[in-house]
C-alpha cells in the first residue's frame, strides 16, 4: 500500500464522445468506475471520488467539482480541497486496464519532484500520474491568472518527472494500463481484447 498517497478518481466529464456516461459503462460484468476503483483499492488505502454532481450507490468518498471551472484541472484541484496526504494519484474513470504495477513503478519517482507522469506513445499522461500537495497553489494560481484549463499547460509550471515508455513497458508490457474509452468503437474494442486476452 502506498500509505502517503490519496488516489483521486476523475468521474465529473461529460462523455460527449462517448454519448452516455463512461463511468457507468459496463466491461465484463463490472462498471468502468467500478474496474478502476478495484485496482485503486489495492494500491492505496485512501480513494475518493471526484464528480460533477454526487454520484448515488458509490461508496467513495465523493468530492463535487468547483462548478466555475471544468475539466480534469477542475476535480483534481477539489480533491486536494479534501486530501490529508501529501500527494494523490490522479486517474480517469474510463481507464479500466490500470494495473498496480504501473501506479508502484511510477510511485517510486516522485522523491525531489512536485508531479510524476508517464510519457506514452511520446504524450505525457496526466490523467494517470501522482502530484504532490505543493502542486495545489500553483494550479490555483495557474486559473486564476486565466490559464488554460489543462493539466499539460500546468505541468509547464511545476517540477516534473517524466517516465519514458521504455521503462513503463517493464511494468505494462502492453500499455493497455493507458487505454481510455472515449468513444463507443473504444468499449467493443476493449470488450473484444477483453474475451480474447
């Protein structure tokens, strides 16, 4: 268990691609909130929620988003409002093949930096990275100043690690860990690797 570390479930966006709620989206028999929140659960003792409106029949600690601004900035900025570790792990809802031997991999970075994040297929992925409590001011600051509300324009302003693929490939040999479902040719996609694999 990463003991110092809050894992932050972002579940407030509106699904425009996708057409219907992701986190609802079943794969398996299981909801793709209830997948991620699985592999959460065994990686840290703590995991809340961060939604939009209140989400009934969860569990989680819920955490609404501040409704003046939107986006993963926005739910990760609330709940660090509700945090009391040092640092959380941001991760999206729509994730459901994140495997703790990712989220260990990339906890074992962070000493000496504010953020750490995995370069996949050359992008940084925010949505599945750890950030320390020093980041919450400057991202506050960052939208206040009118910023761009967008975790990759914050991570300009903060001390960041970046791991490369090859290191994460040694922990997710296929990567499926940061295969998102934005759309609906996504989820068959996955529920076709899914009964294969």
């Amino acid at each position: 268990m990463i003991a110092d570390c809050t894992a932050i479930i972002l579940a407030g966006g509106d699904s425009q691609r996708m057409g219907s709620d992701k986190a609802n989206l079943l794969l398996g028999g299981r909801s793709l909130l209830q997948r991620v929140t699985a592999t959460m659960q065994q990686v840290f003792p703590k995991v809340m929620l961060s939604v939009r409106e209140p989400r009934t029949g969860i569990e989680l600690p819920q955490v609404c988003d501040d409704p003046s601004c939107a986006g993963p900035l926005a739910g990760l900025l609330s709940g660090f409002t509700r945090v009391d570790t040092p640092w959380v792990f941001a991760v999206a809802c729509d994730m459901p093949f994140v495997v703790p031997e990712v989220v260990e991999l990339l906890a074992q970075r962070r000493a000496g930096f504010q953020v750490v994040v995995p370069i996949v297929r050359e992008y940084p992925q925010p949505l599945a990275a750890f950030y320390a409590r020093s980041c919450l001011d400057v991202m506050r600051a960052h939208l206040e100043s009118g910023g761009k509300n967008s975790l990759r324009a914050v991570l300009e302003k903060l001390d960041v690690c970046y791991v490369d693929e090859a290191e994460i490939l040694a922990a997710d040999p296929g990567l499926r860990s940061f295969f998102d479902l934005d759309t609906p040719q996504d989820v068959a996609r996955a529920r076709r690797e899914r009964e294969m694999g």
